[in-house]
C-alpha cells in the first residue's frame, strides 16, 4: 500500500491510511480488553462514558496526532523535533516509544493466549461438562506453554516488520475483518437466543450511574485510548506516510467509528452469554476465553466456528501488534539511523524478554500484587500503561497543539484536503480546553480513587 515519492513511503490512497490505522486500532483491546472492562466496572453506565469519552477526548485526539505526522512527515520524536525545534517537546514523542515498548511486551502475552486457544478451544468445545474456567486457568497458570506462544507471535510481528511488508498484512487484513465481523455477528445470534440471554441485555443496555467512581471514569478512558492505538504516536507515525492532499477528518473518523462499532458487537457477543451460562461478567482479563468456549460448545459446528474465531484474534492482534513494534522501530530507523531489520529484531527481543514476567505473573510471580491495585502482574503493566502513559501522551500533544505549535496551524493542515466534512472551532476548543481539562480531573480522580480512598 505504500509507495515512494520525494524520499520518503507514502500510502497509495486514503483507503491504505484507513486500514492500517483501523487494522492498529480494531484488536484485543476492543475482543478481549473491552468486554471485561466493561464487566469489571458495571456495564452499561461504562459504556456511556467510554462512548463520551471517545466523543470528547478519542477522535479529537487521533485528528490531532494524525495532523502532526502528516505536517512533519516524520515519527514521534522527530516530528516534535521538527515542529519544535531546539525545545524538549521531542520528550513526548520518546514517552510514546516507550509506552509502545510496554504495551507491546504484555500484548504478546495474551495474543499468545489467542493462539493457544486455536487448539484449546477444540478440546474446549468437544468435551462434554468441560468446566472452561479452569481450561484457561490450566493455560496461564503453566510456565512454558505461555511463553512458547509469546515467542512465536513476537516472531510473527517481528518478521512482518522486519521485512517492512505492509502490503501483506493489509490484504490479509482485508479480506480477514470482514470475517471477524460476521462472526461476531453469528456469535450475538447464537448469545442472545440463548435462555437467560435477557438479563445480560439488560446488563449491557441499562446504564446505572450510582457506581461510577474515579476508578470507573478512569477506566473509561483508559480504555477510549487503548483501542484507539491512542497516545503514543502510531497515529503520527501512521499519519507521516500521508501525503500533503489526503484529507483527515473523515478518514479519522471511519476509523474510531469501526473500531468503536466492533468493541459495542463484541460486548453483544458475550455478555447475553455471560448471563446465560452463568458466568460472573466481572471475571476479569479471562472472560472471552472462558465465555465463547462456553458459547462455541452449545452451537451447531462449534469447533470449526471457536477454531476461526481464535484464528481471526490472533489476526486482529498482529495488525495492531505490529503497528506497536512499528512506532518504537522506526524511532531506531529515522532517529537513530539503523537498519529496518536490525531495528525489529532487536527491539522485538527486547520487548519479547520484558513481558516474560507478565507471563508468569499467573505461576511463577503469582504473589505478586502492585500496592493499590490489587491484580496480578499483566495487568499492572497494562494499568500503568493505560491508565497513565496514554492519557499523558495525548494530554502533552494536546497542550502542543493548542498552545506552543498553534492551533490555526493544525486546522489548516486538517482541512488542506478536500473532504465531506472540516474541522473548526469546535475541534480548537475540544483540544485546548475539553480534553486536557478531562484528562487530568479524570486521572486526579481516578488515581485519587486507586491509591488514596
Ligand atoms: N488498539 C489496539 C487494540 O485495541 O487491541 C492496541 C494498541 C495498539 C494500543 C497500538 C496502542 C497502540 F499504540
């Protein structure tokens, strides 16, 4: 999808920019992250909020980052370098490779998951009174099989990187979402048709605000920037492979509105299952992959639907994995000037290394719990990642934008090409007042409520 012209890759229409930034953002964040989340924290109420957020704070934000790669035409440390020349605002973009560094190290660890359960959900689905929490709590608790699952999707997103192929994924990803989609579609009708479904509709659909702490509106947004690959800069970096007359608003726009249309369906997907079945929805990170077994063993040819459902997971995770390794590979590449392949490798190792003991924060550091938190070890990593480096990254490019490179700027490089609709005054005040306000009540609260209360 990318060709050269003046130096440096462009993609060779919107179409490209669409979905590799949609490809980043639709992955385990909105299948795996989103349904517990939301049964983590009350349902429906959640879901307002996460769809506020994303109003307000989420497509603002991507609008944002894409404008200051496609303005500087480089990565995240350069294009704060570059539009800021001789001031520390680089910083923010160095803060985002190494958010990406983080985020990348536990994603392998539950992508990993995805691909296990290829098989798993065979056994899963064909043994008759299998009790399929303890199938998953089989799974992470042991040492080796984990990792080994790790290491070969690391290789998968390292050598797709390495070879600097873009063009393969995203036909893959192509034909291969819309599948995911469908079956997600199937999965919502074999859910709520299921006895019992009803009250886990009412669950999803019946907002109730009287739980909502911090904890709650931080979780939202956590949430909001996870999905949306927000706030360490791939959409800068993807947005730097635009060329000058590619518009952004609606692009942008049908990517937060795919990414968000699938988080919604794969709720549909599982919480009438939850109720159904009689599992707790705020059974945490292991839901989807004791819920849909669960699912899949009650359907007409469940084992050939749980086997292409893992499949098209563990899909949806390399492109939005490889999206992770990009971002921290390329600050090597136009930064440091090491070779593309060189770049993956190392990196991918590294990062590889570092979320081992996500990994066997389920055997091995299952002691293990971050004061206040109270969760096992991956999800820490993701909480410090989420919950804090995100929402500072897109807080920092905010107050870039608005008050130091000039907000008039940014709206005329919005708006240069030619598209259905344009950004204005709503969008300067969105970014100068609405969400660094947001953000940081939201993180005051939410920390407040997490380690104080
Ligand atoms: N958006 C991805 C998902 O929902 O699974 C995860 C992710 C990718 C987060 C890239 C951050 C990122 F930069």
């Amino acid at each position: 999808m990318i060709n050269s012209s003046k130096g440096r890759e462009h993609w060779a229409n919107r179409v490209g920019f669409i979905l590799a930034a949609a490809g980043s953002a639709v992955g385990l964040g909105n299948i795996w992250r989103f349904p517990y989340m939301t049964g983590e924290h009350g349902g429906a109420a959640f879901i307002v909020i996460y769809l506020i957020a994303i109003l307000l704070i989420g497509y603002p934000l991507v609008v944002n980052e894409t404008i200051l790669g496609r303005a500087s035409q480089k990565s995240p440390v350069g294009a704060f370098k570059a539009l800021a020349p001789n001031s520390p605002w680089w910083l923010v973009g160095a803060l985002g490779v190494f958010t990406g560094f983080v985020i990348l190290s536990y994603y392998i660890v539950v992508a990993g998951w995805s691909f296990a359960y290829i098989y798993k959900v065979i056994i899963a689905t064909t043994t008759q009174g299998i009790d399929h929490a303890q199938v998953f709590k089989g799974h992470i608790t042991s040492v080796w099989e984990p990792i080994i699952w790790q290491a070969v999707f690391m290789l998968f997103t390292i050598s797709i990187i390495a070879s600097g192929v873009v063009n393969g994924i995203q036909r893959w990803s192509t034909i291969l979402m819309p599948i995911l989609f469908l079956l997600l579609i199937v999965l919502i009708i074999r859910g709520i048709s299921l006895p019992g479904a009803g009250a886990g509709l009412t669950y999803y659909l019946k907002p109730d605000f009287s739980e909502v702490t911090g904890r709650t509106l931080l979780g939202a947004i956590s949430q909001a920037f996870f999905s949306l690959s927000l706030g360490m800069g791939v959409f800068i970096t993807y947005g730097s492979y635009l060329k000058r007359k590619d518009e952004i608003p609606v692009s942008t726009a049908t990517i937060v509105g795919l990414d968000t249309i699938v988080a919604l369906l794969a709720g549909f997907a599982i919480f009438p299952a939850v109720f159904a079945l009689g599992f707790a929805p705020g059974a945490g990170p292991g839901l989807v992959f004791i819920t849909l077994p669960a699912v899949f063993a009650q359907m007409p040819f469940g084992l050939i639907f749980g086997v292409l459902f893992f499949v098209l997971l563990g899909i949806a995770a390399l492109t939005s994995a490889i999206s992770l390794l990009e971002v921290v590979s390329a600050w090597l590449i136009d930064e440091k000037g090491w070779e593309r392949k060189k770049a993956a490798v190392l990196m991918g190792l590294v990062i590889f290394v570092v979320g081992i003991p996500a990994s066997l924060g389920y055997s091995v550091f299952s002691d293990f719990s971050f004061p206040g938190l109270k969760t096992d070890l991956l999800d820490t990593y993701d909480w410090f990642a989420n919950s804090i480096f995100l929402p500072l990254g897109g807080l920092l490019s905010a107050i870039f934008v608005g008050y130091v490179w000039g907000a008039k700027k940014a709206v005329n490089e919005a708006n240069r090409g030619s598209s259905l609709f344009t950004i204005g005054k709503v969008w300067v005040f969105l970014i100068r007042y609405v969400v660094p306000v947001m953000i940081v009540v939201i993180m005051a609260a939410g920390i407040y409520d997490t380690f104080i209360k």
